[in-house]
C-alpha cells in the first residue's frame, strides 16, 4: 500500500465519493420525476384551454380556488369594464400567445359582475409604440362603455414581485409582475377576486389591446437534466474507483 493512502483516508475517500454518486443520483432522479409531472401540467393545462368556455364561478366559491386545478380555465361572463385607472405590466413577449411580440405592456383594468363582485381583466397586448400614456388611455376606452359586456377568458392568477423585480410605478400605473393586489391597492380598484382574467374575447373596434387565445408552452429540459446529473455520477465513481485501484494495488 502507498504510504501515503492509510485505510482511514482511502475509507473518508470512499465515503465522500458515494456521498458525490448519491447526491447526483438523487438529482437526476428528482429531474426526471420532475418531467412526469411537468408532462402532466402540460396535457392538464391544454385539455383546460381546449375546452368550451363554463360560467365563471360564483364569489362564493373563489375562495377555493388554485393554480393548481383551475389555472388556464376557459370562463365566459359578463361585466361592466369600470372608469377607473387601468395598469399596464411591461412586458418583452409571451410563451402563451404566439400572436404577440414585445416589447410592450398588458392592459389591466377592474369589472364589475352583476352579482356585486370585482374582477380584474388583462384586455390584452399594447404594443411598445403606445407607451404614451394619453394615447393609451384612448385606446382602452372602447370596452369601458360603461355598459355590460360579455366575454370570454381564462382564470389566472397573480404574481408576486421578487427580491430583483423593478418596483411598480403607481405615478404611470405601471408594473413588471401581474400583482393585480398590488394594483387595486395603489390605483383604488377596492376588493378584487383572487385571481385575474386573460381576455379572449371580444376584440375591441381598434385592436389594442389585443386580446386573443392561449397555448401552452411550457419549456420541457428534464430528460437533459437527468441525464447531466446521472452523467456526472458516472464520472465520479469511475474517477474514484480508478483512484482507489491505483492506490490500494499491490506494489504502489
């Protein structure tokens, strides 16, 4: 044996190197669980979107629902667009609407159901071109009628700014995360629903904002992930087992 390499060093040696193989096992494993459910989310989310529009759900029953099991629903309701300050939320693209292209902002504005509820809705893309905000007031106004109108959309739900998300600005009622809570609190919209609609229809007379359907496209990395993970605990175990064989031979 090497003098060098003591059966206590080569055993650390060997526990650090299973401890490396299984972690990175672990990892690989976690990612390729990660891919059955991310494939599930994607059939659950693109059946929810095929689907025909339901009624939105009534105030009583907002309380219970999720991103889980109702994000990306398809509802058709009808509201009063209110006179109210609307927000925009910049944006650079969308993965769910291949029929807009940033840079530009979403169109946030609260409505009212008939049963007494608030409801905030995105109407859609502004492009980059109206960021002027006297010219963008002018263009949302022709859902806020002041009238009732019918709609479809899809329930989501609203984002939380993180630790390096540029913070609102309530002055220009402008945003970067779609905190609708955020909104309604700055720009007194009063008590909203829990979660938002990305209208689908219907469009208005000018085109902006520009509602329109959603697809899933969700990103899908896992399977390469898991194979980086599986790889670099092959690496390691073959690395240490050439190691250990070098040093625990016979004549070295």
């Amino acid at each position: 044996m090497n003098a060098r390499t003591t059966p206590r060093g080569a055993f650390g040696m060997t526990v650090i190197a299973l401890a490396m193989t299984a972690v990175l096992v672990s990892l690989g494993i976690w990612q390729l669980q990660r891919r059955v459910w991310k494939h599930e989310l994607i059939a659950a989310l693109a059946e929810r979107i095929a689907a025909a529009p339901q009624d939105l759900p009534a105030s009583s029953d907002w309380a219970g629902l999720n991103p889980a099991h109702d994000e990306f629903r398809r509802v058709r309701f009808t509201a009063t667009l209110l006179m109210k300050p609307d927000a925009m939320v910049y944006t650079l693209g969308s993965a769910i609407r291949t029929d807009v292209a940033g840079p530009g902002t979403w169109a946030f504005v609260p409505a009212k159901l008939a049963e007494g509820g608030t409801i905030i809705v995105n109407e859609g893309f502004v492009p980059n071109t109206m960021q002027d905000r006297a010219r963008q007031d002018r263009a949302i106004v022709p859902l806020q009628t002041g009238q009732p109108v019918s709609m479809t959309g899809y329930l989501r739900f609203p984002e939380k700014p993180g630790l390096l998300t540029a913070r609102g600005d309530a002055a220009k009622r402008l945003w970067f995360v779609r905190d609708t809570d955020g909104m309604a609190r700055e720009l007194g919209w009063g008590a909203i629903a829990p979660f938002y609609i990305d209208l689908e229809s219907p469009m208005p007379p000018s085109g902006i904002p520009k509602p329109g359907p959603l697809k899933v496209h969700l990103k899908d990395d896992h399977l390469q992930y898991a194979i980086t993970w599986f790889g670099l605990a092959l690496a390691v175990a073959v690395s240490f087992g050439f190691w250990l064989f070098g040093r625990l031979r016979p004549g070295t």
